[in-house]
C-alpha cells in the first residue's frame, strides 16, 4: 500500500445563515470542504497542492495530520489512521502552518527547540547533531540565542521549519510556507526543502498560492476545487491545456525586418513592430525567440501570458473554480 491512502474523502461543515427578521432562529445548511477526493502518494514524494481559496486544501492537510476528523472514507498514513492512532501518528510527522507558530513568543528559540526535543523524546546525541545539520542548512546559526518576536518574517520561517524537522518525521505538510517572505528568503527556503527531500527521503505535501514555489519543487501536482480533485499528474502537462494561445509584441531598431516563420504563425506587421500568435505545442517558444533575434535588433519584446500565475488564473476560470 502506499504511504499515504486517501480514499472517497469527505468533510462536511455546518453553517449558519444571517437570521432573518422576526424570526428567532438561524436556517442551516451544510457546505462540502471535501468531495469523494481519492489519491495516493508514495514515500519520498515531493507533492504540490494547489487550488483556489476555500478548495479544500488546509482541510486536507488537517485531516491527513490528525487534526479534524473526517465525514467519510478511508485514510492511512504511513499504516495508520490520524485521528484515530493520533499520539503515534503526530511523532512521525512535521506541519509548518505559515500563518501560525509552534515556537514560543518571547523566548530565545534554542530553549523552544530544548522543549520540543523533551516533547519529542529525542536523544541528546541525536538532538545535538540534527539541530546542527538543520541549523547550518537553514543559515539560523546565529539566531538560536535570539527571542523569536526578534526576527523577522523569513527568519521565523526558517526556524519554524528547523523545530518541525527536530524529530526527523517522515512527512512534513506545509501550508502556505513561503507567505508574505522576500525573494531572497523563499529562495533559501527552496533550495532547504529540496535538500531534505532528496537527502533525508523526507515526504513533503505542500500546499501553496506561490506558482514558483510548485514549479520549483514539485514534479507532481493535484488540483483542488470545491471540493473535488479536478488533477493529479505533472505540472507541465495541467498547463499545456491551458496555455494553448500566446500573442507576442516586438518592437525592432530597424523598420525593414525578414523573419522567417511557419505559417502557423500570423504575423502582422507596422514599421518595426510586429505582433505574431503561436501555440506552443506547434511551434515552440525557445524556437520563435531564436527567430525573432535571428531576424533584427530587437528594442522591446513582451509576450502574454507573462508568468505561470495567468495560466493557472486561467484554468480556475475555466474549470468554474472561482
């Protein structure tokens, strides 16, 4: 069996509508978080969750950490059932919510992670040589001595990651991770949370709104919405559905300009600006890039979609998703 099991899950929430006037009581009714949502992840798996607000995902990683118990189906993690075998469960793995701490406020974080490892049962040996390792990887050195309400945003982040991974747990979920951080922070996060899936075989499921962050990490993705999971597979092939059409302005120093193109690809032409369509299935970028530079000197270039958030905006549309 796999490492993680998910199998026809549900979960269902009660909410209360806005009481009407002259009437003493609330109506109610029930809304789906999860949906007959069915996968399985192998151990060492580094996996992408996405999908847009209010799809599920933070109720999965819930439910999959022991959290919230489910409606309906069936789940194991590593053999076990989470909210049933919770106290075995919760010491093999790790959970980085980005918008809440583990660590304690206003105390230096090397006395959290002495707390932690008391939690955790953790050997002095062990302790001493993880905290090390982790340290080193995440560049929080210096910071052990330092209060956490002292440290900025990348900085906590770093070191909430070090105290989940203090216990060496088989599967780390991450919820929004890279939050609110710097370019050069989620950079450094990034290259941490490759270096310990592929050194420590650590299962990593991470759930995000950041495209760059899946692109980055994750050779496998799957889509959440309303509910249901509407993919499951590799990131490349979700986003050649939708990105079907791409419009290119070039603008060139010289009005007279001989590109050679198929004619798959339309061009129409004003001086030294052109504007051309193409599919990247029939033609591809790299090689219309090569043409166009081949053909003149060129002064401005834009192509739509610009980044990957267009494409993934457009495929939510599509699938009804917002």
């Amino acid at each position: 069996m796999s490492y993680i099991h998910v199998q026809d899950l549900e979960k269902r929430f009660t909410v209360k509508e806005k009481r009407e006037k002259g009437s003493l009581l609330r109506k109610k009714h029930q809304v789906f978080a999860l949906q007959q949502v069915s996968f399985d992840i192998e151990q060492g798996e580094l996996l992408g969750y996405i999908g847009p607000n209010g799809a599920g995902k933070s109720t999965t990683v819930k439910i999959l950490s022991g959290i919230m118990t489910p409606d309906g189906g069936d789940v194991t993690v590593g053999g076990r059932i989470p909210w049933k075998e919770r106290k075995d469960h919760v010491r093999g793995i790790g959970v980085v919510f980005g918008q809440r701490t583990q660590l304690w406020w206003d105390v230096p974080i090397l006395d959290s992670y002495e707390l932690l490892k008391d939690i955790y049962r953790i050997s002095d040996s062990d302790y001493r040589d993880r905290l090390k390792s982790l340290a080193e990887a995440l560049q929080i050195e210096e910071l052990l001595k330092t209060p956490l309400r002292n440290l900025s945003l990348g900085q906590r982040m770093r070191a909430e990651l070090c105290g989940s991974l203090l216990h060496r747990p088989q599967l780390l979920f991450l919820d929004e991770p890279t939050i609110g951080l710097d370019a050069v922070s989620k950079l450094a996060l990034r290259d941490f949370l490759k270096w310990e899936n592929e050194q420590q075989g650590t299962t990593i499921l991470l759930t995000t709104h950041d495209m760059e962050d899946i692109v980055a990490l994750c050779p496998r993705v799957m889509v959440l919405g309303h509910g249901r999971k509407l993919f499951d597979g590799a990131l490349t092939d979700l986003l050649g559905q939708y990105d079907t059409i791409r419009t290119v302005n070039v603008r060139y120093e010289e009005s007279d300009i001989a590109l050679e193109l198929p004619d798959t690809v339309p061009v129409s032409k004003e001086g030294g600006n052109l504007t051309l369509t193409y599919s990247p299935k029939d033609f591809s970028t790299a090689l219309l890039l090569e043409r166009l530079q081949q053909a003149g000197t060129v002064r401005e270039l834009t192509v739509q979609p610009q980044n990957i958030d267009h494409l993934v905006a457009a495929m939510y549309r599509e699938l009804d998703m917002v």
